[in-house]
C-alpha cells in the first residue's frame, strides 16, 4: 500500500496538469486567518489562506501555483481564488470594516491591469470598497526587478487598494520597497517572532523594525505568534497587529470566525491597566483636524485649506477611516498660482488625484509614551505632526510644540510625585519603574521593598521630628549605595521606600542590602537614649493600643527577583509577590529575604 501512494499522486498530478483548472474550482476553498490588534484583541481583518490543494496531489500552495504557471493556467486559478475569497468576505456582516489580506503572486504582475480590472468588477458586485482589500507583496522574490512593478502599484493605490510587505525579513528588495513604494503594512515573518522573548538578537531587531515602520507610517504585523510570551513580546516591542495559532488557526468557516478575542487585552495583567499618565496628557494635546478622504476630488482640498487658512495640512484617510499620510499646501501651491493650474489637476488625461499629493507622515497607536513620539519626531526630519490612531483608525494628531507640552507636564507631575521629605519619587513613579522593568526581560530585574519594624512606638515615644529623622536618614544611606544610571531609588510614603535595580547578582545585591541595613541600624540606635539604647527595647502601644515592650527601630527587606527571560506586564501579580515578601521579610530573624516571581505564586 506504501509504495501506491506516489503513483496515485503522480496519476493525479499529471492529469491536473492537463484539466487543473476545472479540478481546482471543484476542491479548492478559501480559508480565513484572523489578523488582530494587540492592544484590544479586536479582528482588523483576514488573511485569505488556500486549501483543498492536497486533493489534488500537492504538498503545498506553492506546487500548486508553480504548476500552474507551467500550465499557463495560474492567472485563472488566481483570479478563480480571489473571486472565491471575496465572495465569502462578502457575507461576513461587519466587511466593510475589516480589511482582506490577498496574496499577489509575482508571475501576474504582468497582467496587473487585467488583474485589476477583474477584481475591481468583483468588488463592485459584492458592494465591498477598495479600501477593505489589500495586496501582500511577498519578499521572497525580488517584485521590483519587474519593469511593470512601480506602475501597478500606483494603479493599486489610486484604485484605492491597501498594500503590505509580506515575509519582511527573509526576502529581497525589502528596504527598497520601504523607501520608494507607499506601503500600508509590514508583516514580519514567522522567522522573527519564533522564540522572540527568548532572543536578545531577534527582541533588537523587531523593536527596531517596528520604530523604523512607524517613523514612515506603516504598521506592523507579526505573523506565525504561536504562544503566549510571543505574543506578549510582541506587544511590548509596539507591533500593532498578530497574527497566528496562538490567536486562531485558518477555517474555511464563516460561522467559525469571531469578530474579537478581548481576553489578549487583559493578557499578563491582572485587570485592565488604566491609562496611563502619558495617554492623559496626550489626549489633552491632541488636534482633531479635519480630514481628507483619498477618494475625494482636488476641489474639496482647495476649499478645506481656503476655510481653513491658518492650516498648512490634513491628514488623508481611506474609506476605512485609516491614516494614509498627511496632504500639504505647499504640495498644491505650484497649481494654485499657476494659471489654469487648477483646471489642470482636473483634466482627467492629467490625472492628478489626491493620492498623488499623499505624503508620508508616522502613525503611532495612542497607547504610545511621549518620550516614544518625540523621538519618532526626531528620527522624522520635516514632519509636520505624528497621526494618533486608536483601534487603528484615525484620532487625531499632535505637533511636536504639543509633544513639549506633554513632556514638560509630565515632568511637573513627576516631581509633584515626589516625597516632600526625602526628595525620592513617589507611587506612580515607582508604578511606572516597575511596569516598564517587567517588560524589558533582556536582564534580570530586582525590587526591593524596605519598611521599618516598630517604626509607630518610636516615633510615639520620641516624636515625629526623630521620626522624619530616621527616614531621612534610611533615604541617605539608599543614595549612598545605590548611584549607578538606572537604579531606581522610590518612598513609597511614611517609613516604606522601594529599591528598583537592573543586571545585579543576588550575591551582589546581597551583600549591599546587608551593608544598608548593618549601617542603618547602627545610626538608628543613636537616635535613642542611653537608657533605652542598654535595655535594647522601649515601652509604647500597639495599633490596638495595647501598652507593650518594643524591641529597637530596625528595617526589613522584601526582594521579589524577576529572572533574565521572564517578560510580564501584570503589575497586579508583581504587587501580590511583593507583599508576599515582604511579610517573609519581617517575620524573619535577619530582616532580608528574597524571592523569585513564579517560585510559589
């Protein structure tokens, strides 16, 4: 039986060569993989997968269509297949806002006009806007090197439709795509996102494919995420959708597909995070101008900027509502001053529409920090403004005079944060260290919690001058060992502080935290009388009042250890680990204990 298996298939192969498109509309079917947004779990849209190809005797797509092109018959199964996928696309009751990835093979980009033309005939007849398709151009082949490429991809844009770079990573020409051709997304290959929390190599490359994208307004897709550490990398490092088993594996099945999965919003946290200090102020600051659709005619432009005279741009949307870039007044004044220039941009022979005034601008989700935006602005020469989306449509947009705002604000707010008494920054400070160190798993991460022991009956019994005394004192032994760039010093209020260090040792820590509290409790004994100093204990009540002996102020340690490779974002775990701890901490007869997160959580 094992050896009649190849013929059977060869038999089949070798008469699908011969009737493969008549076969090909019997056994194929369109399957759907949802492409979701990482910072709500929402579907942003489908990649249109091909299957039944197996019935046929073939391993993958690619035989497929390799043998097809052989046949001569790969437009037909093309244009076959695409007609199938928007058909189905079609019936989904919320398409029109959702976006279908299709794949352009690049043996068609030949018949680009042909192609075109029969999909747009589709579109039509379903009543589903240009706006809702968009082309994957795969990388691993060279698409540029084709004479015809540059002039498709303008016929595409113009026509409406959206564009991504698809295996970005693994193929040719990439970079040269991004520079010269007006690309809507880019879809990171599997390669990438495979074992990303493990790889300090592939966490560099993707946070920097991902600032770069976003620099030129494009966003970014990850493909292939197949757990959940990759999934929570990628939304660390700022990619704006995924895709992948991980989210939902590819069904031909309508009935199958759901229109969100809003538990990857909660993913790694306890509860929902509230918005952040820097999305407060940023939506304080940010400018809802009024809008271009790419679709609408010069004239509407012209008249926008006439009522609008302090204004010297918009931002252009599709019909989706999606940023595409921003259309500047000193791009059209050559054809306002010109005589007959207007007339000129609409004489259908010289075709100039709207599109063609479109140029790039970055898009950033509203999610972002302000020190993010400002550098984008840096890394952006000339740009008038950054695009703010929100579940990736458009919101608005910010200057970079705003984006000063917003820091100086922030600032303000940060040092109001601050303990009037030590100097040391407060809670959302020490909230905002600990968020952003459990993101960043490139090295382990340590937080030490410091808290008095019998801080109450000393304070009652000497007063709260000797009080503010001994914590001033804990603040300025903390600055004496902990100096370096990136250690975090923080009062959590009263007799708590919080230590946030990076790429310690245990041992090294150790032995610091030792020395700190060696050090402490020697300075701390003098604070007290003779007296009470020789007895080694001091009369006061308890928080029930009770009257009872205490022994002398000392200070415990709490140290939660988040290990080099572990990337969380649950600031709600991190607290309960904390204090779980820090209770070990103070029962414990040295006053320094430490733990690591997940031992027993």
């Amino acid at each position: 039986m094992s050896g009649a298996l190849p013929l059977e298939t060869g038999v089949l192969r070798r008469y699908a060569n011969d009737q493969l498109l008549p076969l090909s509309k019997l056994v194929l079917e369109a399957a759907f993989q949802p492409i979701v947004e990482v910072a709500t779990g929402r579907v942003f849209g489908y990649e249109t997968l091909m299957r039944g190809y197996e019935r046929l005797g073939f391993e993958t797509p690619l035989d497929l269509l390799d043998t097809a092109a052989k046949a001569g018959q790969l437009l037909g199964l093309e244009q076959m297949t695409a007609a199938r996928a928007l058909a189905k696309f079609s019936t989904l009751s919320d398409f029109a806002h959702n976006t279908l990835f299709i794949n352009l093979d690049h043996r068609l980009i030949q018949h680009g006009d042909y192609v075109l033309e029969k999909l747009v005939q589709h579109l039509q007849k379903a009543k589903i806007p240009p706006s809702s398709v968009c082309f994957e151009l795969s990388e691993r082949f060279d698409n540029t090197r084709d004479p015809a490429f540059a002039e498709l991809i303008a016929k595409m844009r113009k026509a409406g439709f959206k564009l991504a770079i698809d295996d970005f990573g693994v193929g040719h020409g990439e970079m040269k795509l991004l520079c010269d051709f007006p690309v809507d997304y880019l879809k990171v290959d599997r390669h990438f996102i495979a074992g990303l929390e493990e790889s300090p190599r592939k966490r560099h490359l993707v946070r920097n494919i991902v600032n770069i994208a976003h620099v030129l307004g494009i966003r970014v897709i990850a493909e292939g995420v197949e757990t959940e550490a990759e999934f929570l990398a990628c939304r660390e490092f700022g990619v704006d959708m995924v895709q992948g088993w991980f989210i939902a594996r590819p069904t031909t099945f309508v009935s199958e597909l759901q229109s969100g999965f809003p538990h990857l919003a909660d993913l790694g946290r306890s509860r929902r995070s509230s918005q952040s200090l820097d999305e407060i102020l940023i939506r304080k600051q940010i400018e809802m101008l009024p809008t271009v659709f790419e679709h609408e005619s010069v004239d509407h432009v012209f008249e926008l900027f006439r009522s609008n005279p302090r204004q010297s741009f918009f931002p252009v949307l599709n019909a989706n509502g999606e940023p595409r870039g921003i259309i500047s007044e000193y791009h059209l004044k050559e054809y306002i001053y010109r005589p007959f220039g207007r007339d000129l941009l609409k004489n259908k022979i010289y075709e100039r529409s709207i599109s063609h005034f479109v140029e790039g601008a970055p898009i950033v989700g509203l999610d972002a920090n302000a020190e993010r935006l400002m550098n984008i602005f840096a890394n952006m020469d000339g740009s008038d403004c950054v695009i703010l989306t929100e579940n990736m449509r458009y919101a608005g947009v910010v200057s970079a005079a705003s984006l000063i705002k917003v820091i100086n604000e922030k600032q303000l707010k940060v040092a109001q944060d601050q303990n009037p008494l030590t100097g040391l920054p407060g809670n959302r400070a020490i909230r905002d260290f600990m968020q952003e160190a459990g993101r960043d798993d490139d090295q382990p991460r340590f937080f030490c919690y410091c808290d008095f022991d019998y801080f109450k009956p000393f304070n009652d019994h000497y007063g709260f001058q000797m009080g503010d005394h001994a914590i001033t004192l804990f603040a300025a032994l903390m600055r004496r060992y902990f100096f370096s760039e990136g250690d975090f010093l923080g009062h959590v209020g009263g007799d708590d502080f919080f230590i946030g260090l990076n790429d310690w040792s245990r041992d090294e820590l150790s032995e610091i935290l030792e020395r700190l509290l060696s050090d402490f409790h020697d300075d701390v004994v003098e604070l007290y009388s003779a007296e009470d100093r020789a007895a080694g204990r001091i009369r006061g009540h308890d928080r029930s009042g009770t009257e009872r002996e205490f022994p002398l102020l000392r200070c415990s340690i709490g140290v939660l250890e988040l290990p080099q490779g572990l990337l969380l974002d649950d600031i709600g775990g991190i607290s309960a680990a904390i204090a779980a701890v820090k209770a070990e901490a103070k029962d414990s007869d040295g006053g320094l204990v430490f733990s690591t997160f997940g031992e027993n959580h």
